[in-house]
C-alpha cells in the first residue's frame, strides 16, 4: 500500500473534500426550504468527490483502491445543473421539482451508462485501463465527453448568471431596497464556478498543446473547486441564513412572477440629466399620458380600466408627497399597496404603464430628490452626506451612490460641488 504523501494542492483538496461532506450533511437535514438545501447539499457532495479524486490519484491508490477509478468521471455534467436548479430554487422557495428538471441531468445518467463497460471491469482491469489512458491512450468515449464537459460548464454557468441578472431586476418590481433580496451571494457563488470552468477550459488548451501534464491540470482544477467550497462555508458562517432561510432572502409576490409590462427601454429615470434634479412624478404621469397608448389592452392582467388607473396614479403621487413612505428603507410594493387600498399588481402595472418605472427606480427617485432638495438648504454642510442618504430611506453607501448616479449623471460629491455647498 502506498503512503499517503500529499502536496499543498491534494492537501487542499483533502480539506475541500472534508468540508463539502460536512456542509452536505449539514444542508440535507434542514428543513426550511428543503429542496434548495437538498440541491446545494448534492452540490457539495458532488464537489466533494471530485476533490477526493484528485487525492486518489495523487496518492497513487489506483492499484490499492481500483473500484473508486472512474467514479468522478460522470460529475462534471452534475456541477452545472446542480448549482442552475439552486439557483432557481433559492429564488422561489415554492418551486418545487419537477419531472422537466430532471432532464438537465440526461447527459450525466447518458455517460454513466456509456461508462459501465468501465465501472463492471475487474480490479487488475481498470489498474490496466488507467494506464492506457496516462500513456495517451483516449478511447471514443472520451474523446466525446471531455469536450462536452466543458460546453455543459459554460452553458449552464451562463444560464446561472443569466438567471441571477433576471432576478435582480424583477425584484425592483417589489423592494425599494434590494441589499437582502438581490441573491448577491448566489452570484458570487455563479462567478466562481464561472472561473473553474474558465480554468478548465485554459488547461485543456495548454495540455492540448503539450504545456501542461494532464495530473497537474486536474490538480489545478480541484484547487478551484475547493476554493468554491471553502467560500461556500465561509459564506455559511458569515451568513448562517444563507442555509437557514429564514431571515435572507424574500419571495416575491407570486401575481408580480407573471409578466407585467416593462417600461420601455428609451425611457428614462426623473432626473437623468446632468444638473438638473429629478422630473416629479406627476410631471412624469403627464408626459406619459399625452403618448398613444393601447387603453384597451393596457390593464387587461389587472382588470384595471383606465379611469381607475389614474384614479390611483393621483392617489398614489399625493400619498408619496405627503406621507413620504420612501423614507422607511424596507417599503415594498405591498406596503405600498397595502396604504393605498389596491393590490401589489395593480400597483405595479400603474407604475410600469403610467410612470414608465419600476417600483425601485420610482421609490429611490423620491429618495434622490429628497437628498438634492437638503443639499440646496445646506444640510450637507452639517451632516455627512451619508446621514442625509440614510434620512431620505436609502440602506446603504453603496447603493445611494449608485442610484444617485443613476438619476442625476453625477457623483454625490459632484453634485454637491455643482451645487455649491
């Protein structure tokens, strides 16, 4: 039997495995949204042998433990779905699976099946068979799978992302704020599978080209997955909610998950030119309004006719001018539907469809010019401009100066400076 002597990188990897079965485990016991924890847990275990892999052949254990050869090969076409469906599933903690997600998981059962021949050979065989291939030796079957590994990676990591950007921007359908519900851990978690892959992808290149030996890309390659679980975990203790679910976050309303008509792409947030302060709603309402529009079609979702929509339009601008809700940094849509009597769906279509903006951009632009109207007072002489960006509603520094950016074309600090204070 060989001695386990390890390297940095099989000792990582060693570690990486370790930590993935134990946050699997961890994950497949709770119950809060269970089949997003059931997902991510397959995930992690999933990663964890292909890390442990990486520890088998660097041992050199294939002739003592021949059945575990091959094992690992199958689950490259798991990665990509896995952390997909997560995805989905963290972002709608009603979904549950469904028969159609199960084809995402055709090309993984597909090479285990072509695999068997392998997976049934005898001990001395396999030991055999690992060394045709370390000699250079690439059967069909490989010479198909490899390359459709790395297209399933892509694709599915670009679907992720895809997915996460969609996802980011239905929320501003129903939060003002979206620092907790924008999934943003998911996507770094999008961004690092995306840097495997790419990795992957470069050291299959560079092996092609005789650069590289193929040991050590797989090396490299468990390096990256490893880093990936141990930020998994670093993530699950720096935001324990992230595996409990209970308190990160937030489903959308389920009516607001139909289509609902978008603003169109030419019109622009109040306030978009470079000095001026945003346009007021009501401006905004008015200008809407003089455009054709097709009434007829226009409220059909909602059942609102078109009297009732500006009905709520004039009841809506007067509540956010005199009760000013966007000063409470968590409003929703649904407070704000719940002040004004309707339903969070009616609201939403008024908002897209009269004010041409979504419920973020048409909350936050209140919260703007609240900040440009204290500016012109001198306030910002006084206070740091963060406390008048928390005043106004705003969560956080990073936000404000975006959104402000956003509506005005300038900085804070620039505004400021343009302003004179």
């Amino acid at each position: 039997m060989p001695s386990l002597t390890l390297d940095w990188l099989h000792l990582i990897a060693l570690l990486g495995a370790i930590q993935g079965v134990f946050l699997a485990g961890v994950l497949a016991m709770r119950r809060q949204n269970r089949p997003a924890n059931r997902l991510l847990a397959a995930t992690m275990l999933a990663f964890s042998v292909s890390l442990a892999t990486t520890v088998y052949h660097g041992a050199g254990f294939e002739r003592v433990f021949p059945h575990f050869f091959g094992v690992a090969y199958p689950l490259p076409f798991l990665f990509g779905p896995l952390v997909y469906l997560y995805a989905i599933s963290a972002a709608d903690r009603s979904r549950r699976f469904t028969w159609r997600d199960a084809l995402h998981f055709v090309p993984f059962v597909a090479t285990v099946i072509a695999g068997l021949p392998v997976y049934l050979m005898s001990g001395e065989e396999k030991v055999a068979f690992y060394h045709q291939i370390q000699s250079g030796h690439v059967t069909p079957m490989i010479a198909l799978t490899t390359p459709l590994k790395f297209v399933s990676g892509v694709v599915y990591t670009a679907l992720t992302l895809a997915f996460l950007r969609r996802h980011r921007e239905r929320v501003k359908e129903s939060y003002s704020s979206i620092e907790r519900v924008n999934l943003r851990w998911l996507v770094w978690l999008g961004a690092g599978a995306a840097a495997v892959w790419a990795l992957a992808v470069a050291l299959e290149l560079l092996e092609g080209a005789g650069i590289l030996r193929v040991t050590r890309s797989d090396d490299f390659i468990g390096l990256g997955i490893a880093v990936v679980v141990y930020g998994i975990g670093y993530i699950g203790l720096r935001q324990p909610e992230v595996f409990r679910y209970e308190t990160a976050e937030h489903q959308i309303p389920a009516e607001l998950l139909r289509a609902a008509p978008r603003p169109s792409a030419a019109t622009k947030p109040p306030g978009s030119s470079e000095t001026t302060a945003p346009a007021e709603p009501a401006v905004v309402a008015h200008q809407r309004a003089s455009e054709p529009e097709p009434s007829s079609a226009r409220y059909e979702r909602s059942g609102l006719t078109d009297r009732e929509a500006q009905r709520l339009k004039d009841v809506l601008t007067a509540t956010m001018e005199k009760d000013r809700p966007w000063r409470d940094s968590d409003l929703t849509l649904a407070d704000l539907a719940d002040r004004l009597s309707t339903t969070p769906h009616k609201l939403s279509e008024v908002l897209n469809a009269q004010l041409g903006q979504t419920f973020y951009d048409y909350v936050n632009s209140y919260r703007v010019r609240e900040v440009q109207r204290r500016i012109a007072a001198g306030d910002a002489e006084r206070v740091k401009m963060l406390t008048l960006a928390l005043d106004a509603g705003f969560a956080s520094k990073s936000t404000f100066n975006l959104v402000f950016k956003k509506h005005t074309s300038q900085t804070p600090s620039a505004y400021r400076q343009t302003a004179g204070m």
